[in-house]
C-alpha cells in the first residue's frame, strides 16, 4: 500500500478512536460521505471557527458577521445560478456500473503523468547529487519536456471542453486518452450527463401545492439577499465586508477521502463589496490576508501553494485556491474569488429591487463588486489534524502517537493530574482545575500511571498537562508539561494562568 494512503488510514483511526469524528448513523452501517463530530472534534472545530471568525470579524472594522437560514427562497437560485449551472459533468462505467466525475478522470490521468516527471527529477536527484540543478533539468530534459507538453495538450481541451459543455468531445478525450475504470479496468463508458449538484426538498404540505426548495449549497448567497439590509442598518461604507460560518449541502456523487468532500459540510465565507474597478487590488489583498492566516498557525510554508484556476466558476472573472498539502496529495483548501458585480446584479434582475450602493463622495450609485475567500470548516479540520498527527519514537525505546495541533485549537488546553489518588493531591488538584475551567477548556483526570496519562493527552493534542505531586503539598508549586518537547517545568501555582495565557495568544504573521 502506498505509504500516503497508509497514513490516511491511520489518521482516519486515530480521529475515531478518540473522539474527533464518527461516521454518521454508524449503528445504521453510516450514511456516505456524511460525518458526526464527537466530543473532542466538535471542540476543535469551534476553535477553528472562533480562530476564523476573530481574525475576520473582530481585528477588521469593516467586516460584520451574520447567519442566514439555510433555506431561502427558490428564486435565489434561479437567479444565482445554481439552478442552471451548478452541475458536475458524469460518465458511468457499464461494467462496474461506477459512476465518475468525467473532469476528475481526466485530471488524475494527468496527475499520473506529473508523477511520471516527479520520478525523473528524482531518478537525476540521486544520479547528480550536489550538483543538481532542478530548474534547469526540468525546463530542457526531453522526456520531462514531452510529459509537460502532454498534461497541457489534456488540460487545454479539457478546460476548453467544460466551458462550451461539450460532452461529446470530453467523453472523446476520455477513450483517447485510454483511460480505465479503477474498478472494473475497462473502457466501456457511457455518455457524459450533468447533474446538478442541489438537495431539493417540499416546503409545507404536499396537498396545499407545496413549494420545492432547496439545501443551500453555499453560505454566500444568504450573504448577497441581506447586503442591503446589513449595509444600511450597519450604516457600512464601501469596502466593506460580510462574514458568516454555517451549513451547506451537495450532493457530491463522488463523495470520498473521508472529511474532504462530504455531502453537508461547513462553509466559513466573507463577501468584500468595493468599488468597481478596484477588485483586482483587493482580490490580491485577500490573497495574502489568508495565506497569512494560515501561516499565523504555524504550519510550514511548504505545505500550501497557489493555484490559480483555469475554469472558472459561473460567477467569477479570476479564481485561486490556497491548496494544502493532504495525504492525497496538494488539493484545495480554500477559494478566493472574484465575483464581479455577478451575484449582486442577478438579485437586482430576479427581485426588482434596487441593490446599489450610493458613494457621497462621487455622488453616484452603483452595483458593488465582490471579491470572496470561502474556505470549508471540514477542510481546515482535516488539514489540522493531517499536520498535526504525529509517530515519535523515544529515547527509551517507547512510542507514542501525539497530534501537535496548534496549542491555540487544541480541543484540551490543559490537563489537570493529581499524581497519586490520595495523600490530598486530588484536593489540591480539584482546587486548580476550579479555578482554570471557567477560561480554558481543561480535563481532569486521575485514574492510571501518569506516564498513561499523558500518552493520553498527547493523542488528543493537549498542549499542557500540570501534575500535582507532594511538593505541590509543600511549596505551592506544580509541573507543567508541554506536548510537543515533553519537557516539564517546575512553577509557582499562582503563575499557570499567566503562563497559559502567554501561550495561547494568537500568533500575528506580517
Ligand atoms: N461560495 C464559493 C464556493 O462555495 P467552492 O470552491 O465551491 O466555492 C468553497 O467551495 C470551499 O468549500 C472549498 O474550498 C472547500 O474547502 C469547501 N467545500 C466545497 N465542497 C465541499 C464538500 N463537498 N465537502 C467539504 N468541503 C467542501
């Protein structure tokens, strides 16, 4: 088994084994592609809300948050386009009768051929050792050359072939590109359909001529309906900005790889409304805001890059997605758009009403344009605990398993651990964890060695664990353990709410 695959599967464990997520309905055997967030995930999730939710909302003065209802009106989407464009191109395979994303097919046959560049940069890596020099390598090398040319040849009908929704040719590239069902090996496809990606359900009852509705399948339009409403209450002066953080439903028909891609997930979204023509200024200003913000958590440069889209979605004149480095590979994380005037001019159009924004400065009204940083809830969570898992083993032989999340969403941040069950300690003990549980989620625990107890904090990232010994009976003083060093501290008890309040503070990235 490939080894990314294998660390998939144990991350995928360990987030069961100890509280993070569940398979939803899991006595039922599940429901796919659709998860529950147990008691230590749905701590982490709201402190990577909370971590989001701070950096947009309360350090900017300009952007303001709502939450909107999931269901809205039928003729938002109508006029947002989601009725008529938000589809996925399908091929189904008629011997295994799997059905396929036509585009993923043929974007991991490309990603097959990038791997084949990859191994020739590593097969010169080793050849050349010292002296190597990527760069050139892989701008002159003719095999490497050949395999680049190729992937852009696919990728420029591809593109090409969405954007004029044309199937035929992209079931065409499909049988000329040989491509085989993973599953059955054959090549037996049958046309490429789109489906659209809505949950529908009937608002009231069926016999009084019920209305179809549907699953939002994006928090951002719930966004676009109220701009006038949070505009002139909050008496907004453009730029400004709209956040909210909820729910959002796809029926994914190619719904795996666990949290990536599920069917009701969790949309962190930020609407900027500005003057028309300065979009391209603020879509770059977002750009590095949010990179910035990840960075801020301190996870390695060399685990996100930039990917700026070819196909862009049915609202957007210019697209990137911060992409992660998951144990699939480099996928995206988060999206920031330029919409245009798109969403805006729409609800004009459907509702009649006039959503404009008039400037006292020039004295003239117009359409705002919007530029979005949307990222999925899910996403960050997966991405968090892909960097955070960890195997180490120790100076003594031992191992352990120890998910370094970044001290600040840590679902636990301290561990309150009398040594031994008697002689006072859990008195003593009872007396700290008091007086830090109404400012930190903390846990108290005294059954098991205190080596198992630790162990135990480790595997569900807990970044202190303070033990109270005899001493502590003498001197007023306890141990403070850090996660990731696993050094301990000998402290004054007086002294651990400042000191887990120095460690917790969020880190600013300039
Ligand atoms: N309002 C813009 C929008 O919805 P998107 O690229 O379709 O754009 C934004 O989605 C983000 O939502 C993605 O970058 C991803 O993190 C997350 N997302 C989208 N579909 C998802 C799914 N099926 N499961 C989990 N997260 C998803």
């Amino acid at each position: 088994m490939a080894n990314h695959e294998d660390l998939f599967k144990k991350i995928i464990a360990h987030a069961k084994e100890y509280g993070f997520i569940f398979q939803s309905s899991e006595i039922y055997d599940g429901l796919s592609a659709v998860y529950d967030y147990g008691q230590y995930g749905s701590e982490l999730k709201a402190n990577i809300m909370d971590y989001w939710w701070k950096a947009m909302v309360q350090y900017h003065e300009n952007i303001v948050g709502i939450d909107s209802a999931i269901f809205m009106h039928p003729r938002v989407w109508k006029a947002s386009g989601h009725l008529e464009a938000f589809n996925d191109p399908l091929i189904d395979n008629k011997d295994s009768k799997k059905r396929y994303r036509a585009d993923q097919l043929v974007e991991d046959h490309m990603a097959k051929i990038e791997q084949k560049v990859d191994k020739e940069v590593k097969k010169a890596k080793k050849r050349f050792g010292d002296e190597f020099d990527e760069e050139q390598f892989v701008t002159t090398h003719p095999r490497v050359l050949k395999y680049k040319e190729q992937i852009e040849t696919i990728n420029n009908r591809l593109v090409k072939d969405l954007e004029n929704e044309d199937f035929d040719d992209l079931k065409k590239l499909i049988e000329e590109l040989e491509i085989a069902c993973p599953v059955s090996g054959s090549k037996n496809w049958t046309e490429v359909r789109q489906f659209n990606l809505m949950f529908s359900t009937q608002m009231g009852s069926v016999n009084e001529g019920a209305n179809q509705i549907y699953l939002r399948p994006e928090t951002a339009q719930g966004i676009f309906v109220n701009y006038l409403n949070v505009q002139k209450t909050g008496r907004m002066k453009i730029p400004f900005g709209i956040a909210q953080i909820g729910k959002a439903f796809r029926n994914e028909i190619v719904a795996r790889q666990f949290i990536f891609r599920m069917r009701e997930f969790e949309q962190m979204e930020m609407q900027y409304f500005v003057k028309p023509g300065t979009e391209m200024e603020w879509f770059e200003f977002w750009k590095n805001e949010r990179v910035k913000w990840h960075k801020s958590l301190g996870i390695p440069d060399d685990k996100f890059r930039l990917h700026e889209h070819d196909k862009l979605a049915h609202y957007a004149n210019a697209a990137y997605d911060i992409e992660f480095n998951f144990p699939m590979g480099f996928k995206e994380l988060e999206g920031i758009h330029s919409r245009t005037n798109f969403d805006l001019s729409a609800h004009q159009n459907e509702s009649g009403r006039k959503i404009q924004y008039y400037d006292n400065d020039t004295q003239d009204s117009y359409v705002p344009y919007v530029v979005e940083t949307s990222i999925g809830l899910d996403r960050m969570f997966l991405a968090i605990i892909t960097q955070a898992y960890t195997e180490e083993k120790l100076e003594d032989g031992s191992e352990r398993v120890v998910m370094k999340i970044p001290p600040i969403l840590a679902p636990i941040k301290a561990a309150v651990l009398p040594l031994v069950k008697k002689d006072g300690l859990p008195e003593k003990a009872r007396e700290i964890m008091d007086n830090l549980k109404y400012d930190y989620m903390c846990h108290y625990e005294e059954k098991d060695t205190i080596g198992r107890r630790y162990r135990r904090m480790d595997a569900i990232g807990t970044p202190y664990s303070i033990t109270v010994d005899h001493q502590t009976l003498e001197d007023n003083t306890v141990t403070i353990r850090e996660r990731d060093s696993m050094k301990q501290d000998r402290i004054d008890i007086e002294k651990i709410p400042e000191i887990l309040r120095d460690r917790l503070k969020p880190v600013k990235v300039d």
